[in-house]
C-alpha cells in the first residue's frame, strides 16, 4: 500500500524533514513485513514527537501484524482522538481492521479517510472492493461513478462501474455503460476483452427477459464471440425460449459435432423433438428414440455413453442383449468403473432381474468354460476376476450382503494385489456393521500402494468410525487384560532366543495396543505431514472430512474440547474461504475475466449451503449445552483449547493477547455462560441450511428454552412439513407446545402473541 499517494503527504507537514524520512522508512519497513525495524524507526520520531498521530497510527498497525493486537488497537485509538482530521490516520486505521478481516468497520473507517481527503483513489478503490465484498451495491454503485469521473481514461473503471450496475440489477443501465466502454475503447482492446463485454452485454439482455433482442444482438455479434460453444449454449437457450425448436436443434446439433460425449446434449434433443427421459414413454416414443440414437452411435460408434443412453429406453430380450454388450466390452477392456455407469438401472426391477440373469449366467459360464454365455471363444483369465467384482457389487446393491462378501473374497483369492477389491470387500462389512474388519480390510488395501492418496483418506476415515464404535472395557476386562501382559512378558525374558519373526510379532502386539485414533493420524501422516514442524498440516490444506470425523469421534467419546476444536476450524474454513474472495475484486476487472467473477459472486452467494458447514454448526452447539451451565467446565474447555492451539514462535516472546491461528474463541473473563453465542450459532446454521433436518431438532430445543417462539414455530413447521414420520418430530412437537403452555404470556410481544396462539394449534 502506498500511503503518499495523491496528496497524503501533506498529513506529514508537521514533522521535520529528517523525520519524514524516517516516517517513510517505518512504512517502507512495514510493507517488507520487517516489524522490528519498523518499530525502531518509530520510536525515534516518538521521542521527538510523542502526540505525533500518524506515526502511534503506524506503530498500532504494525502490532497487529505482530500479533498484538489489543496494544495495537489501544495505541491507534489514541492516535485518532489526537488527530480526528487525519487522512492517514483513518486510512492507517482501516487496514488495521482489514488486517484482522473486520470489513465493515475498515469501510467506515475509509469512509472517514475520505471525509479528509475527498477523491483519493486509492481508497475509493479500497472502498468499492469492501462495498462488492459486504454486498452492499447500491454504495458500490456510487463509488464506482466516483471512480469513473475522477479518471475516465481507464477502462478498468468503466467495466467497474458497468458490473457494480449489473450486481445491483439495473441491467439496462450496465448495458449501455458497456455500449460506451465498447465505443471509447474499441481499437486498443483485445479480442477476448471484447468478447467478455459481448457476452456480458447478452447477459443483462437475458436478465430483462429481452429474449428476441438478445437473439438479434447474438446474430449481429457473432464474429466477436471468441469461444464458438458459448455462443452456440446462448442461441439455444434463446431458439428454446422462443419455442422455435428447429432452429435449437440445428444449433444443439452443431455444438453436438464439437461434443460427441457430452450425453446432456442428446437429451436436449430428443426433448425438443417430444421424448422426455424421466418419463414413461409410448412405443412408438420408444421406438423413435431408440432409432434417433442409433443413427448417432453409427457417427461415433466408440462412443459408450450413446450404448449406455440407449439401454435406458430398451427393455426385455433387447435389453438384455444391448446390455451383455455393453458389459462385455467393459470387462475385456477391465474398466472398474463398470458397476457405477450401470446404478442407474437399480431403480427399475424389472431391468434388476435381467442384470441378475445375466450376472448368474456369465459368471457360471465364466468359472467353468473361460467363455461367456452362448458364446465358444476362450477368454482371458482376468475378465472373470473382473466379473466378480461386478457381480460382489450388484449383490451389495440389492441387499444380498452374505453373497457380495463370498463373491468379493473369491476375487482376492483369485488375484490379491488389486486395491479396488479391498475397496469393495470393506463397504460390504460396513453394512454389516463390522467396522474393526472394515478399516483392517481396507488397510491391507492401501498397503499395496503406499502412493494411492484415496485409498489412504479411505481407510483414515473407517479407521475414525471404527474408534467411534468401540466400547471401553469394563474394570474386570482390564485386570485380565494386565494379567495377560504378565504373562506375555514372562514369555518373553524364557525365550532367549529372539528371531526376527518374533521381533516383528512383538512389533505388531504392540501396535495393536496402540489408540486407533493415534494410528489414523499416523496413516493421515502420509500425506499431510508438515515436514518443518512434524505434525499434521490436515487444517491448513483445509481438510474438513477429517477434522469432521474427527470431531464426532472425540464427541461420542466424551472429549469435548478436543471435539469443539476440530469444529471450530470447519466453522472458520468456510469463514476464510468466504474472504479469500476479497482480492479478486479488483483482480477481476484488471484482468478483464468479467464473467468468471460474477460467477464467482454467484457461487459464494450459496457458499454455506453445505452440510459440512451445518455439521460444524451443529457440533459446536452440541460441545457449548454441555458446558453452558457449568461455568467451570467452560472456562476449563476454553484453556484447553487456547494451549492446543496457540502458534509458538521461536522469534518472539508469547503473547497473552495473541490471536490464536485462524480461531478466534470467546473471551473466557468476558463471556463465561456462552448461551448467547448457541442461538446466534443455530441461527447462523438455519439460516444458510434450512433443510438440514438434525440442525432444527438441536435448534428447536434450544429455541423452547430461551423462549424464542418465532424461531422455534419456523422449526416446527419445517419439521411437520417434510419429517412428520418421525418420533423425534413428534416429541418436540409436543414440547413446543407443552412449553409454551406453561410461559407466562404476559412478556410476549402482544402483536405476536395470536398468530404464535394461532401456529402452535395447528400443529
């Protein structure tokens, strides 16, 4: 950041000569991260001037970045009550905030900057990212127009001003600003910046449902799209639109030729010509798609997803045969990946019976002749390990567990050194609920290629389910297990002789004695480790299946902080992750990617949508009711979590004050009783997944308790709606109203009162 831009010089005019040089030195030393040295130079301007604003504001600063931040937070509010004036000092001020991801309070304080200093552009600049960031966009339209008449010349700011219009919804307005960059800027522009701007300008056509304009203003631009596909996608939805289906057809017909494996194309096809695929067809539908598709597979007979798109309106003895087909062409080629193309025909029985004949026949046929069914020619040895394997799985699939285990365990006989059969044969003891055989089948698996990273998480996470299974023994199970740990160590000093097979059947007791939990850590090692410090790097990479196990491990085992922690850094990912985006807003524009950032903006819109992020929200409720009104046990679990996770650095001395890593826990002198942060938490969850059915029964139950009536009602409702089968549905229905019975009605806001009457005796 360079702080003397535009005029931010004359903030220093008290200051001496020598001291404004040393003023930029202790910025110069801030920006190179060299905090040490910046202090040094500060405190010598301090000496001389220790009211001197902009420099206790730079001293704050650069304690943030040391992390301390409560000094530095101290100091540079001092700086700003001697100097409310100061352009720098605000400026300064923000990015203290931006430093510690606080956007809103960096935009006021910018905001108070250029109250100082009106037009400076680098923090208007700064002011229109946080403003695109908070999603506040009728500011960020202002901004923007600021921007623009301040410097006209450069496109980026006409492109600025023209998306800030598009994200507040006046896409009328952001197509003409578009128009006039297009005008001013046309000769020096490049081809694919132009053609960002044509397809945005289609976009905001597509928004005011122009259809027939936008159709017009596609043909009249055709030659500026750089990307044929995209021009094609756009003129489909348009002929789709307008229902001149010939026309989509030519041109889905054309993007076909570009895209021979892409199956969503033929489906858009035959629907525009009246075959729908997830509807029960006529014959005659039937027949004419079949024949469709077959003129299709004779242009591209390699192609595999035409046979499999086929198969799907074929039945019987055709079926049957197009089937055989299709899965003797896998088998020769040993494709694993057979069985999941072929899941979507379970939901039909009749075509389940006809896979079932054809499993039985050729696997028969396989085992005894080495040919398949009706047929004389002798194959490979491998084609019948493979159809093992697709016939373990089929059987899986349709609940015959006993004989996928049998079939699966034939395979391993027949060839051991394949790792996709460890796979299966471990999923087929989870359904039948063995999960100890499961994780050890499954490590027997990953050994066979240490390098393989899916079957290493694979047997990390079954190793972490299985832990969550076992069961602690009892006070009499550990006296006999102590008792046989004598008696193996008498063994032991009998036996003099000690051969390498003892050594390593020692090894392996002792393993076995081993916490199954610290075993998967050790597995997890293999990819995770952080070689400058030795511990797992799993919350770096952002691991959430792992720190989600994890936490519901160490939670079924009554280890509650250890459980709190790994929720807490779910909940903070999706946090970080949601602000990376912040420097992509300027980014964007530089590079002119327009349609890949409103893209961005759109998917970070359902960022939280995730049952992860619900999970970790969930959890952590959990964690906090079990200790909310406990006051010892809380402080207990916030001390626990402080020392397991606070960053010892080796330069510095540790601070009390320091923000520990990327968790930001709650002040235990502060908020002892958490019960405040549990509603703000299951409003948080509900609000970003409203359908995650086990977060509303936690929250419902909370809401009855703090007598929130709204937000449990909104629950209820949810609850009856879509999960009245359910016992659990029906207990805290009969809470709610039980409880609500029994408040005193009196502190309930009287314009609400009747309609929560109203609801509750409804449900």
């Amino acid at each position: 950041v360079n702080m003397f831009q535009y005029g931010a010089e004359d903030a220093l005019g008290k200051l001496p000569n020598r001291d404004k040089t040393l003023f930029k030195d202790m910025v110069t030393a801030y920006e190179n991260k060299q905090y040490k040295e910046a202090l040094k130079k500060g405190k010598k301007i301090l000496e001389k001037h220790p009211e001197h604003g902009e420099t206790l504001c730079l001293k704050g600063l650069v304690l943030v970045s040391m992390n301390k931040r409560r000094e530095g937070e101290d100091i540079a509010k001092q700086a700003i009550y001697k100097n409310m004036k100061s352009f720098l000092c605000w400026q300064m001020y923000g990015l203290m905030f931006m430093a510690e991801k606080e956007y809103a309070q960096a935009k006021s304080a910018f905001k108070m900057a250029l109250n100082n200093h009106k037009g400076n552009l680098q923090v208007l600049r700064d002011v229109a990212a946080l403003e695109a960031h908070l999603r506040d966009y009728d500011s960020l339209v202002e901004t923007r127009r600021q921007l623009l008449q301040a410097k006209p010349q450069i496109p980026n700011y006409w492109a600025g001003f023209g998306i800030a219009n598009y994200l507040k919804g006046e896409y009328e307005e952001a197509r003409k600003i578009m128009d006039s960059y297009l005008l001013s800027f046309n000769e020096s522009m490049k081809t694919n910046e132009a053609s960002e701007i044509v397809q945005f300008q289609m976009m905001c056509l597509l928004k005011e449902n122009k259809i027939s304009e936008a159709l017009n203003f596609l043909i009249e631009k055709e030659k500026t799209f750089a990307d044929q596909t995209i021009l094609l996608e756009n003129k489909i939805k348009c002929y789709t639109h307008l229902k001149n289906n010939e026309k989509a057809i030519e041109c889905l017909e054309q993007l076909r030729e570009r895209h021979p494996e892409n199956i969503d194309l033929y489906v858009q096809i035959l629907e525009l010509k009246g075959i729908k695929a997830n509807v029960e067809l006529s014959k005659e539908e039937e027949e004419k798609a079949i024949k469709l598709i077959d003129e299709y597979i004779q242009q591209h007979p390699r192609s595999m997803n035409l046979k499999l798109m086929k198969l799907k309106f074929l039945g019987g003895e055709a079926f049957k045969k197009a089937c055989f087909e299709y899965i003797k062409a896998f088998l020769i080629k040993g494709v694993p990946s057979l069985f999941s193309s072929l899941k979507i025909f379970y939901k039909t029985s009749s075509k389940v019976e006809i896979l079932q004949k054809l499993i039985d026949e050729n696997l028969q046929s396989l085992k005894e002749k080495q040919t398949f069914e009706g047929e004389e020619e002798l194959q490979d040895p491998t084609i019948y390990l493979w159809m093992l394997m697709f016939a373990a799985q089929h059987y899986k699939i349709i609940g015959n567990l006993e004989k996928a285990l049998e079939l699966i365990n034939e395979a391993i006989t027949h060839t051991s050194t394949l790792p996709e059969l460890y796979v299966i044969k471990a999923r087929i003891l989870k359904h039948l609920n063995k999960p100890d055989e499961a994780w050890r089948t499954l490590n027997e698996g990953r050994e066979l290629d240490l390098a393989d990273r899916y079957m290493n998480a694979r047997t990390v996470k079954y190793m972490i389910r299985a832990y969550s299974t076992h069961v602690p023994l009892k006070e009499d199970e550990k006296e006999k297990e102590k008792e046989k740990e004598k008696e193996e160590k008498k063994e032991e000093k009998e036996d003099e002789e000690d051969t390498w097979q003892k050594r390593e059947e020692k090894e392996r007791k002792e393993e076995e004695k081993r916490d199954l939990l610290e075993r998967a850590e050790d597995v997890m090692t293999l990819f995770s480790r952080d070689h400058r410090e030795g511990q797992l790097n799993v919350h770096i990479m952002q691991c959430m299946w792992y720190e989600i196990e994890m936490a519901k491990a160490h939670f079924l085992k009554d280890q509650i902080p250890k459980s709190m922690q790994m929720f807490k850094y779910v909940y903070r990912h999706f946090h970080n992750i949601f602000n990376d985006q912040y420097n992509y807003h300027g980014y964007a524009l530089r590079r002119g990617n327009f349609l890949a950032y409103l893209d961005m903006i759109e998917a970070t819109e359902k960022h939280y949508q995730n049952n992860y992020f619900a999970e970790a929200c969930l959890g952590m409720i959990k964690c906090l009711r079990l200790y909310s009104k406990d006051e010892k046990k809380y402080i207990e679990m916030q001390k626990t979590l402080k020392m397991s996770t606070k960053k010892k650095d080796d330069k510095e001395e540790d601070d009390p004050d320091a923000k520990l890593g990327d968790i930001d826990f709650y002040d235990i002198q502060t908020e002892k009783n958490p019960y405040q942060q549990i509603i703000s938490l299951a409003i948080e969850g509900l609000k970003h997944n409203p359908k995650f059915k086990e977060l509303h029964f936690e929250a419902m139950d909370l809401f009855i308790e703090s007598k929130k009536w709204g937000q449990a009602i909104r629950s209820a409702i949810f609850l009856k709606e879509n999960h009245s089968n359910l016992s659990q549905t029906k207990e805290c229905l009969e809470k709610l109203a039980t409880e609500f019975g029994k408040c005193d009605k009196t502190k309930i806001n009287k314009n609400f009162l009747p309609e929560y009457e109203k609801e509750i005796a409804s449900l």
